[in-house]
C-alpha cells in the first residue's frame, strides 16, 4: 500500500468533546469521524484495524468449531416478546414500527433470534451439540454516550451461541469457549485478565468477563497476586474480617455527636478507628399487584462497617430482595426510625425492619452506630445484649485491597479493567421461554441447554488504546495495527536512489507477507514521523541519500526511545514475519 493511494487524514489537536485517551488519539489520528451522538464513521485507517481484530476471532472461532452465520440488525418484537424483553428492557433497547403498525426492535443482542433458528433447525440429540457465532453491528440507546467508541450507541460485536444436551455437555462447550478467548486476547497482544462475573440481565448460572487491563477502566478487577483467583468486583467474596465474635467490654452509651452524620466525622470527633463504626443503609422492596400497584412495602436496614460500601449485586442476591428494591424515602425512614437520615441505627427503632449485617458487621462488639436521634450516636454496642440478632447474616459489601483472598491463598488486590469480552452459561434460560427443544434417544423432548459469549470489536480499539499510548500516539500491539511498517523515505521526489531503494524495500517486504505502507507523500520528515507515531505504526523504516551512501537505513520500533542504523538485509530479517 501506498499513502498517496491510501486516505491519511491526521489532527494536532482532538476535537473539544472528546473525553479518554483512545477517543482524542482516534480522532487525531484518523481513525473515526464523529456522525452523531454515540455514532462514527470508521474510517479507513480505522477499519482495518477492525477488519484484523474480526480475523483473529474468526479464526479462534473456527478452531473451536464454531460456524458462522449472520443474522438480521432488525428483529421482529414478537421473539422478544415470547422471552418478556421486549417489555423488561429499558429505553436502551430501540423499539421502532414498520409501515404496518408492527412492533421491531433494532438489536443490542441476539439470543432470541438464535435460540428461533435453533429451535427449528436443531430438532434431534444427534445433532448437538452446536456453536453458531456472528460478527454484526448492534445498536443500544445509551442515555448518555460518552468515551467515543468505548461507549457509543452503535457498535460491532462477535457473538456465539452454543446448544447442548444437558448442563454437563454446555459446560464443556463454555469451557471451549473460555479456551479461545484466551488465545484471542493472547494474539490481540493484550494484557488481559479472565473474571468471573455476575451474569446481569442475561441470566444464567456461571460468567466469566474478559477485561483489558488499564488505568483508566470503569471496572474494578479483584484478583490475588498469589493465586489464579480473579473476579468482578460485583462478584468477588468478601471474607469476614474478624475470626470471631469478642465479649462485650463497654457499656451502651449515648453520646453526644452534633453536627457529625458520616462516619468519618463521628469517628474523628471520638478518637476512634473508622473501623469500629457501623453505617446503616436503608432500603425499600415494594411488592405488586397484577396492576403493577404497590400493595405492601418491606423496610430493610442494611449494617456495613464504616469503611465499607455496598455491594448493590450481591445485595440483589438476597431473599426478599431479588425482586428489587429501592432506596426508602425520608418519610418512610422517619416513620420506621424516627429520625432523619445520618443518625440511624439498629437499636430502638419505632416500626420493625428486615435488618441484614454483613458477616465483619455481625462479628463485631463494641461498636459506634446511629441513636435514631439527631446529633447523638451510641457507642459500646454489642449484639444479643443490646439489640437482637441479625435477621439475616451476608457478604454485601465491596472488598477492599488487602482483604484475604477467598482460596486462602493470600490477600486480594485490586486494578482497572475494560470488560471486552464476556462469556455466559445460560442454562435454559431463553430455550424454556422459547421452548426450544430437542428430542432425546427415547424420542422424548428436553429443553436444550445454552451458552452465550460476546467480544466487543470495536471497543477492542478504544481497550488496546488505553491501555497501549504515550505522549505522542497510539502504540499498537503487531497483530491489530492498520500496518505493520512504514517505510519512511526523505526527499524521494528529489533523490532517485531514495525512490528506487524505497520502492524495492516495499516490494520486498510486501513479497515476504509483511503488512507495509510507503509513505510517498512527499511530507517532511518531521510531519512524515510525527503522522506514524500518532498512527501507532509499530515498526519505521526512514531512507535517505546519507543513509544510503553507508549501506545502511535507520529503524525504530514504536517503543523504541532511539532510532538504530541498520542495512536492507538486516531490516528485511528483522520484519521477516518469524513461524512458530
């Protein structure tokens, strides 16, 4: 390929709306072009990044045995209608009619249509189990689309969606998968890390997402440094802090704290460690009727220790709450605590409540908690004595750095991440719904058992990006760059030899595989380099007359600090691609 032939379009600056490091570099660089709110172009140079992301999965995929087909952007509402999404999804979900007045959704996701084919197709035990994936656009209305492609409203995903016999065949089938998402993220040349992961809104029994390790992700990665334990922070365990449960040693007091209604401050005003405080959190479950009115109202009290926070996923686990819950008003909580928020706690409350203690909370003794009353606290609280048991005892908070791992293999750290993969066990989740089943060796119908695993292509961009930059530009990994080299030649519109040397070292590297631009534009050097380490070209070949009088050429890898004199033999060994 040759620049003059190519579309290079760079920027010095990035547009005033673009926010994280890989929306500023993808503008500059040419990658993307803004269309609308959530919504790019993608331009050519950006393309062929996207284009060399979608082989590697295709061909992971294929070695898994996976088979491609493609289905449809624009889905009828009725299948989604027969899994109660259609209704149960927010506004991200693109409802639109056609010229009939017929109900469509423009997809964010896939399962109703594939679990449609399977049903039909997948009729006997013979023919499962069986992994279908695509590579298609999908569209999800986000309120607030921000990060460029990281968080845009139309995006380019990989799915797949297996079909076994029983749950002992699909985990296989989800650990093949889990398999080749390892060996993708390996070949993208990414420093990644396999979760495990709350299954959402999807649904299913297991989950695992595939992040790309950076600074500036939005998830927080627990794993341990000693072990292979690693999970979302939705996910993760938290371990009790206290082995056991110490006699009580002071008496209940109430003491005065004016003004003080966090825990931070009513712990500094007494001189006591963060850590013998306990917060109070109060939340609401209202149960409905078929008219979706409220007809009974649950009050929960939730106990955290002070320097913890709530985990809202694993509080969403809890019986009486899995139907959801909300967080009760200030009238409600005056009317069950009889105070107003900032003072509450778990002794002497007007109105009985559910109370939930984390497992530190339930061991503690001595502790700082709310009076129900403004501007005093009570200190020297202890269970059993001075107010009842838990009614339940869970793991509902978030784990913090340094907690103990949960295989008692250490203690846990913490990093950010961009989730770009995910893989789901989804049991029979869609396939009860849609009654998709298979007739087994007596000829008897079973529902079938399904996976689901998704990559995000085009996130992997703004992911690579992030995580792989530096004050200049964009660094990519070898596997997914636009070109692999680019051959830099000064004044070849003046120097014969500089053209023809040019001209042969694309050619040759071109006749060896290699992915290579010449940049025949004519640019100054320093715009010509400037232009590539933007780009993130990982290899630069620079021809010049006084090079070429030595025998020699300069090169510089992308993370190179300087340039390295080499000869066109070397650098054509040095770019050869190597074989395993």
């Amino acid at each position: 390929m040759k620049a003059s032939q190519f579309f290079v379009s760079t920027l010095k600056e990035a547009p005033a709306d673009a926010e994280v490091v890989s929306h500023k570099l993808m503008m500059r660089a040419g990658m993307i072009k803004r269309l609308g709110a959530g919504i790019y172009n993608y331009m050519p140079m950006g393309l062929r990044v996207i284009r060399k992301v979608e082989a590697i999965i295709r061909e992971e995929m294929v070695r898994a045995g996976a088979v491609e087909l493609l289905m449809p952007v624009v889905q009828p509402a009725e299948l989604w209608q027969e899994t109660g999404r259609f209704d149960k999804m927010g506004p991200e979900l693109m409802r639109v009619k056609d010229r009939h007045g017929r109900d469509f959704i423009i997809q964010p996701t896939s399962e109703e249509v594939m679990t449609d084919i399977a049903r039909q197709e997948l009729r006997s035990y013979k023919q499962l189990p069986k992994n279908f994936f695509h590579i298609q656009t999908k569209f999800r209305d986000e309120r607030r689309p921000r990060f460029g492609i990281m968080r845009g409203r139309e995006f380019t995903m990989k799915d797949a969606y297996s079909f076994d016999r029983d749950v002992a065949t699909a985990t296989v089938s989800y650990q093949n998968m889990y398999a080749a998402y390892q060996r993708i993220f390996e070949r993208f040349g990414l420093q990644f890390r396999a979760v495990a992961a709350d299954t959402g809104a999807i649904g299913g029994e297991a989950s695992h997402e595939f992040q790309v390790i950076a600074d500036t992700g939005e998830d927080a990665i627990v794993y341990c440094p000693s072990s292979e334990y690693a999970a979302n922070i939705e996910l993760a365990e938290a371990l009790p802090l206290l082995a056991e449960r110490a006699a009580a040693s002071q008496a209940l007091s109430k003491t005065a704290t004016p003004g003080k209604s966090t825990c931070e401050d009513v712990a500094a005003l007494l001189g006591l460690p963060l850590t013998q405080t306990v917060k109070s959190i109060v939340l609401a479950a209202d149960e409905l009727n078929e008219h979706g009115e409220v007809v009974k109202t649950t009050v929960w009290l939730l106990l955290l220790r002070g320097d913890h926070e709530m985990n809202e996923v694993k509080v969403g686990k809890l019986p009486g709450l899995k139907a959801g819950f909300r967080f009760a008003t200030v009238s409600e909580i005056e009317a069950h605590f009889g105070s107003k928020p900032g003072y509450l706690g778990p002794i002497q409350l007007l109105k009985p409540v559910k109370v939930v203690a984390d497992r530190t909370v339930a061991l503690m003794s001595d502790f700082v908690c709310g009076a129900n009353e403004a501007d005093f606290h009570y200190t020297g609280a202890n269970w059993g004595r001075d107010l009842p048991e838990p009614d339940l005892v869970a793991d509902i908070r978030n784990v913090v750095a340094g907690d103990p791992s949960p295989d008692g293999q250490g203690v846990l750290a913490i990093q950010r991440g961009i989730e770009v993969g995910h893989v789901f066990l989804l049991g029979t989740k869609y396939s009860a719904d849609m009654k998709a089943t298979y007739l087994d060796e007596n000829g008897k119908p079973q529902l079938m058992v399904m996976g689901c695993y998704g990559i995000g292509v085009t996130r992997i961009l703004g992911a690579a990006i992030e995580q792989n930059h530096d004050d200049r530009g964009i660094i990519w990994p070898e596997s997914i760059a636009p070109f692999r080299v680019v051959v830099c030649p000064i004044g070849m519109d003046r120097s014969e030899e500089v053209k023809a040397a040019a001209h042969k070292l694309h050619e040759d590297l071109l006749a060896l595989g290699v992915d290579v631009l010449l940049d025949d534009r004519g640019e100054r050097p320093g715009a010509m380099f400037a232009d590539w380490e933007l780009v993130g070209v990982p290899h630069r070949v620079v021809i010049s007359d006084r090079g070429l009088k030595e025998g020699l050429v300069e090169y510089q890898g992308r993370r190179d600090a300087e340039a390295r004199k080499l000869s066109l033999a070397e650098v054509l060994d040095l770019l050869t691609p190597k074989t395993a």
